[in-house]
C-alpha cells in the first residue's frame, strides 16, 4: 500500500499502489528508483506513467519529461500548473551549448562544490554536441574530434562572453588557436590541422541550420527551464518520418534537463535551497537507440543519476525488440542492461514472439508470459454496436520486481483523469 494507487489486482481485487519512488524510499521494495516500461501502443504505457505521476505530484516530486513526441503530457502538466516548454522547427529552440541555470547556481556555490558542478556542465555539453553529431553522422565522433570538442568548450568558456551558440563553436575551431592544434596533434602545420578537423566543422555547419537537423540547436534557448516546478519539453510537431530530427530533440532535452536537475540538487546540498524531487520520464527510448552507433553509451552516461540525487525515472520503450534491433552486439547488450538494472518492470500486452527475448531479463513463469501474450488480442471484431470495441488488454499490466512473482493489475482512470489522457484527440474530435 505504499505509494501512488495504481489500480486493483487482477487476482482478488485488491488496491495495488505502486511507483518506483515509494518503492525505493518508503517500501525497500527496489534497489533503485526506477522502472522500465514495456507494450504494444494502445493498451496503455504512458497512461500508467501518467497516473505516477499524478500522484507523485501529490507527495511533493516534480514530475518532468524530458521530450513529449505525442504529445502525451502536456495536458497532465499544464493542470499540475507546471511549465510546458514547446520545442520544434520554427517553434522553438534549445541552445546545446547553453549550461542552463549552470552559472548562477555556480555563483552561489564555492569550493569543491563549485568545481564538480562546472565540470558535470562541462561534460554534458561536450557529450551533447557529440551525441548531435552521431545523429548526424550515424556513426560517433573519433577520439579526436571528442578531444578537440572539449579543448575548443573549454576556450569557448574563457573567452566568450554571455552564453555561446554553436556557431561561436565552429568559428573558434575554424580560428585555430593554438589549444585546439596542440590537441589535434597537427605538427606545427596548419594545413595539416585543416584537414583533422575538416569533418568536425563539416558536421556542425549541419547542426546550424543547413543541415538535416534545421535550426532547433543553432540559436539561444527560447524558453529557459525552471527547476521548481513540473516540465514538459513539447516535441509532437516534429514529424514521426523525421526521425533523426526527433532522436536529436529527445537527446537535447534529456541533457538540458538533466543538467538542470544537477543545479537543483547542487543548490539542495548547499543548504541554499530545500531539496526537490524529480520523476523523471523518458518516453520512445527506441527512437534514440536507433538514431546512432555509440548512442547507448551517450544515454547511459546522461541517465545514470544516483540514488543520492532524490530522482526517480521512467523509461518507456515498445517491446525488447527495440532495445535488441541494434547493429552491434556491444550496444544490444548495454540497451538490455537498462532493463536488468531498473527497479521494476512494468509490462503491458506483448505478443508471443517477445518472451524469449524479455525472460532473459525478466523471470517470468509461464503463466505470466501467457497472460500478457493474451493483453496483446486485437479487440473484438463484431460492430453491431457501433461503439469501438477495446482491446481485452487495456490498463493491464504486470509488475516484476526482480524473480519475485509478478503482480497483475488493472488500471481504470477516474473522469478527472480521461480528460487529460485522450492521446487519440485527433480521432475523436
């Protein structure tokens, strides 16, 4: 009973609550305060997620996503009264050079708290730039590039004033101080230095604009986030064919918002500020996953926050395919470990051809796995009615928490609820 009231148990009918928070926290169910979501669209995932965060909201955590590509979220967060921040071509835009709330915070921190935090916005951003040019290219940088990106940050620092686009980037490694050709090893010859970083200039004059990826990360940030508040980044304009636009929103957003949450929680640990709790939701996982070789490694280094943090997270994904169709096998196994290492597995209806890819993470018997292979039936063909007939599945769900066996629940949403969760509006209207 510890937690946000999730539904009732599909096995005697009583009230299950549940969210990874308590369960941490309060409970000592989970080791960890997260939980991975998997499901076939339609029978609810993002509802479930939604109904935690609705009642986390009432404990006090801030509810906050980190890109809403449906949208999903931006009703529930509006009626929370939170910030909703839209993002998209001509729309919106996300410096990903911008640290964010990074410098005043740093202003109010001294000593060793003011150097870890400046060095964690610091390795964010370069890992940011890099991750958008991985998009771009399908392939990472080369440590070379990497090495001259965080040499050209850390001039770009001492010497711009005010907050560097990246434009200012491309022209300092254009310029070619002497910094950034002592780390591209060119010799003492600048020609050679032309062509080391010929590919690197070549990818950002794709990030500003003219490229495939527009103008979303060229110029300053539109809409700054705040951290005492819920978030929603507003994505939904940008089209489901563009994906590799959609995977570079989702990374932007998770690293801004990521580094905002670090603010917080630095200015917290200071006794500056009281310490706020996030629930932090990544939705469409998958979409990332796909965008780029390497990008696994670029989401594991943005989403392991620590359980010191007070952040609990959320991440929903479709099926274990997703997470498993990658090229390489380094990446297939580091994208299953993000399942092997949530606190608690959320799985909707799956169809028959998951279960030997899931039980190699998740123990399940079989009648767990029959279970949720019968919530993926298609609903009902007869229309007698003319109503839309539901699939038999919809808000059930099975929760694991390690071998333990799995709770079944139904989720039904109160009249309040179905009014900020109609993710069909465009059918219905």
């Amino acid at each position: 009973m510890a937690g946000v009231p999730l539904g009732r148990s599909l096995i005697g009918g009583a009230t299950l609550c549940c969210d990874p928070i308590s369960w941490f926290q309060r409970a000592k169910l989970i080791l960890n305060p997260s939980e991975f979501v998997l499901g076939k669209p339609g029978l609810g995932k993002s509802t479930v997620v939604r109904r935690q965060a609705l009642g986390l909201a009432g404990y006090g955590v801030n509810p906050v996503v980190f890109g809403d590509l449906k949208p999903d979220y931006v009703d529930l967060i509006r009626a929370l009264g939170g910030q909703v921040i839209t993002l998209g071509r001509g729309r919106g835009f996300l410096n990903v050079l911008d640290p964010g709330e990074v410098t005043a915070t740093a202003a109010r921190l001294t000593g060793e708290d003011r150097r870890a935090l400046l060095a964690d916005a610091h390795g964010r951003r370069v890992n940011t730039v890099a991750s958008l040019i991985t998009v771009l290219r399908r392939v990472p940088p080369s440590d070379r590039e990497e090495t001259i990106l965080n040499a050209a940050l850390a001039v770009l620092d001492a010497r711009h004033r005010g907050v560097p686009v990246l434009a200012d980037l491309l022209k300092l490694i254009q310029e070619a101080p002497e910094e950034l050709r002592a780390v591209a090893l060119d010799r003492g010859e600048l020609t050679k230095y032309r062509e080391i970083t010929e590919h690197l200039e070549s990818s950002l004059i794709g990030l500003l604009g003219r490229g495939r990826l527009g103008e979303m990360f060229s110029q300053s940030t539109s809409e700054p986030m705040r951290h005492d508040m819920p978030v929603c980044f507003d994505v939904s304009s940008i089209d489901d064919a563009d994906s590799q636009m959609q995977a570079a929103a989702l990374l932007s957003c998770w690293s801004y918002g990521f580094g905002t949450i670090a603010c917080a929680q630095a200015l917290a640990d200071a006794g500056l500020e009281p310490q706020r709790r996030y629930f932090v939701i990544l939705d469409e996982l998958w979409r990332v996953l796909r965008a780029g070789r390497g990008l696994v490694d670029r989401i594991d280094a943005l989403t392991r926050l620590n359980r010191q943090r007070g952040v609990g997270m959320a991440m929903i994904t479709h099926t274990m395919s997703d997470l498993l169709a990658l090229p390489s096998e380094e990446d297939r196994m580091k994208a299953k470990g993000f399942v092997e290492r949530a606190g608690m597995v959320v799985c909707g209806g799956l169809p028959a051809a998951e279960m030997p890819q899931l039980t190699q993470v998740v123990a399940m018997t079989e009648a767990e796995q029959h279970m949720i292979e019968d919530w993926s039936t298609p609903p009902s063909w007869d229309s007698e009615s003319g109503e839309e007939a539901p699939p038999p599945g919809l808000g059930n769900f099975i929760i694991k928490v390690g071998g333990r066996p799995g709770i079944p629940v139904h989720v039904d949403l109160t009249e309040y609820e179905e009014n900020i969760n109609d993710t069909n509006r465009r059918w219905t209207r």
